[in-house]
C-alpha cells in the first residue's frame, strides 16, 4: 500500500484528506492519506520517521512551509523562489521538495475562467504573505508585465517586492481604489474576508467589468470581494478551486495518476466547511 499523508500543527482543519481519499476511491488505487500532527521542534525527526515507515511523500502546511523546503535534498526552482515547499516527495531517502499553491491558483483560473490570460495586462495582489508571494511567482511566470502589491503593513510588501524586483510596484493599502482602473487581475491572498476573520473594506466603486476577480478565501465560497465584483459585473473565480489544483501534482507524484478535478469533489470538500 502507497501512503502518504499532510503534516501540519495545528492539522485538524485540512481538508486535504478528503481531497487524496476521494481519489484514491475513484482510481481504485490501494493507498492511505492521513492527517498527522507535527509541532514545529518535532518536523524534522517527524519527516525521517515517515520517511522510514515507507511514505511515498506528504503534503505540508502551516506552520511547516519553510522548514520543509530547509530540509529538502532537492527542490525546484519555484520553491527556492518562493522559499517555502507545501509538498514533499521520498525517493531512495532523500527528500524532493516542490511548490505548487502557485500552479493550484493559475490552474484554478485557467479551467474556470476560459477567456483570462495573465499577460494581458497588470494584477493587483493583497496581502504579503506566503500565498501572495506563491501567487506573484506564478502570475510573473505566466507573463503578467505588472503586479500592484498592497499590504496592510506596507514594509512588508516592500520586502516581498524586493524579491522579484522591478515588476512589482507597491502601494499604499489606502490606494487601492485608485489603481483598480488599470488592472486585469484582482487577487485577494488575505484572511480577510473568512468565516472568523475581519472584512476586507476594500472601495470596489473604481473597478471595471473586465476585470477578473478571485479570493483565496473559499470559506465562505462566495466571499464579499466576490459578491461586490460580481455586482460590478467581473468575472469571478472562488478560491477552492486553487486548494483542489494544488493538491494534483503531489497526488500524481506518490500515487502514479493524474487526478482530475470534479463537482463531485468540490461538493464533498464544501459538505465539509
């Protein structure tokens, strides 16, 4: 049997076990995914004693991102840049580290928006955290000439920016409103605007109908960033599509198939917010 597992401390809010399990059912496939709780002194030691139990590779999530890609024997050029790995692969004991939220949010877009390209012109990003800096890696890689960064703490957006250079302008989060005229792609990488969190009091009054508008935040499924653009007449994109596309290539690494994407499972992981 093929296992492989997420890590993360606290675990018990991924739902990326429903996601691999519902896979392993559809494909026939005889293996195990299971959520195991790490705390941070103990990932190390944690991942060599998976390691040695035979698991084909794990997912990781927070608070574990960085230490993996430290740990890693090898990792891809996304994760170096990113500087944090949410999948793990394990081959011949060494550890292939690799990032895929970036893809998952670009994949979501592609299959649920057919018309939106990332070259066409500037994204604007909120929030600098590790998802922004995921998504801003693959938006650059898929040819976006510009990115607008705003983050509440505008040093920290500064320090993102200073990663991927020229490219990206930042702004001040009061500013918003101002820049949104001119831009293709609007990306909410906050917890703002999540069931338990603060709302996202962003002035929408300046955005244009053709621009395209997506939340990471997929609880709740339709966020009020959504609603509003919406109601601009945007094209929108939920954000639990890019949690279910970030999870193909690690399943595809451990357990030999590409999975698809279905309603069947959007469903499933929705039955379960």
């Amino acid at each position: 049997m093929i296992k492989a597992g997420v890590v993360g401390w606290p675990i018990e809010q991924s739902k990326s076990p429903i996601i691999h399990n519902y896979w392993l059912d559809k494909y026939d496939i005889n293996g195990s995914y299971i959520k195991i709780s790490l705390n941070p002194e103990r990932f190390t030691s944690g991942i060599k004693e998976l390691i040695d139990e035979g698991y084909a590779g794990v997912n990781v999530t927070v608070p574990h991102k960085e230490n993996a890609l430290r740990i890693s024997t090898f990792a891809t050029d996304r994760a170096n840049k990113i500087g944090a790995a949410n999948t793990l692969i394990f081959k011949d004991n060494k550890i292939y580290a690799d990032n895929t939220d970036g893809t998952g949010f670009i994949d979501n877009l592609k299959n649920s928006a057919l018309e939106w390209r990332a070259n066409v012109g500037p994204a604007m990003v909120l929030g600098a955290g590790g998802a922004a800096r995921s998504i801003i890696y693959s938006l650059l890689a898929q040819g976006t000439p510009k990115i607008i960064l705003a983050n509440r703490t505008y040093e920290r957006a500064e320090k993102l920016a200073d990663i991927f250079g020229n490219k990206i302008s930042v702004i001040d989060w009061n500013n918003i409103s101002i820049h949104l005229p001119k831009i293709n792609t609007l990306i909410n990488t906050t917890v703002l605007g999540m069931v338990g969190s603060s709302s996202l009091n962003v002035d929408l009054n300046t955005l244009t109908s053709n621009t395209l508008v997506t939340d990471i935040v997929y609880n709740p499924l339709i966020t009020p960033l959504i609603l509003k653009a919406r109601k601009t007449g945007c094209t929108t994109v939920d954000g639990l599509g890019m949690l279910l596309y970030q999870a193909v290539p690690g399943f595809k690494s451990w357990f030999g198939v590409e999975p698809a994407i279905d309603e069947i499972l959007r469903k499933k992981v929705l039955a379960e917010l």
